[in-house]
C-alpha cells in the first residue's frame, strides 16, 4: 500500500515537472537559451523518470493520461497567468473537465 501512495505522490510531482519542462522549452528561444534549456534537460529528464517509476506500480493508461492531464493542465494554467493565452469560459470549462477526468481516473484505481 506505501509504495502505491509513493506512486502516485512521484506520479503527481512528475506531472508538475511536466508542465516545468514545457514552459521552459517554450522560453528556450528553440533551444537557443542556456538557462532555459538546462532547465527543461534536467525537468524533463526528472519528470519521465518519476513517470517511468510510476508506471512500475500503477496502470501504464492511468498513469501517462495523469502525468499529461496534470502537465497540461499547469501549463495551460500558466498561460492563463502570464498572458499568453486567453483564459475564456469555455478553455476554463475544459480544463475543469480535464481535471475531473485525472481525478476520476485516480478515484477508480
């Protein structure tokens, strides 16, 4: 039981690197930002590794759809913060709907 609540606690913070990792590529000027690009090299070098421990304890379709929802969904979010995308109902309604599927795919595991 403690190594599947560990699962999906590296689960869950490999999702927040996820979106981490995604902002950084974004801010790497493609690829052309040292500090950028270190960031995202060592952010997505954590985050598929937390995925893939993950993944020795839970179900392979939960876990990669969680680690997106939550990648995605943070990243989106941080648009929304910074400004550069628009945070309309209907984005934000998606997202909602997005976070309900990533909790109800936890709820029935």
């Amino acid at each position: 039981m403690e190594e599947f609540v560990m699962a999906w606690f590296v689960l869950v913070l490999s999702g927040m690197l996820e979106a981490v990792w995604a902002t950084a590529l974004d801010a790497s000027d493609g690829l052309r930002r040292r500090g950028p690009v270190i960031v995202f090299l060592v952010a997505v070098t954590l985050s598929m590794a937390g995925l893939a421990w993950a993944m020795t304890s839970l179900p392979t379709g939960t876990a990669y759809a969680v680690w997106v929802g939550i990648g995605a969904t943070l990243t989106v979010l941080w648009g929304f913060i910074t400004g550069q995308e628009a945070a309309t109902w209907l984005r934000v309604l998606l997202l909602v709907v997005l976070i309900g599927s990533v909790v109800g795919l936890k709820a029935v595991s």
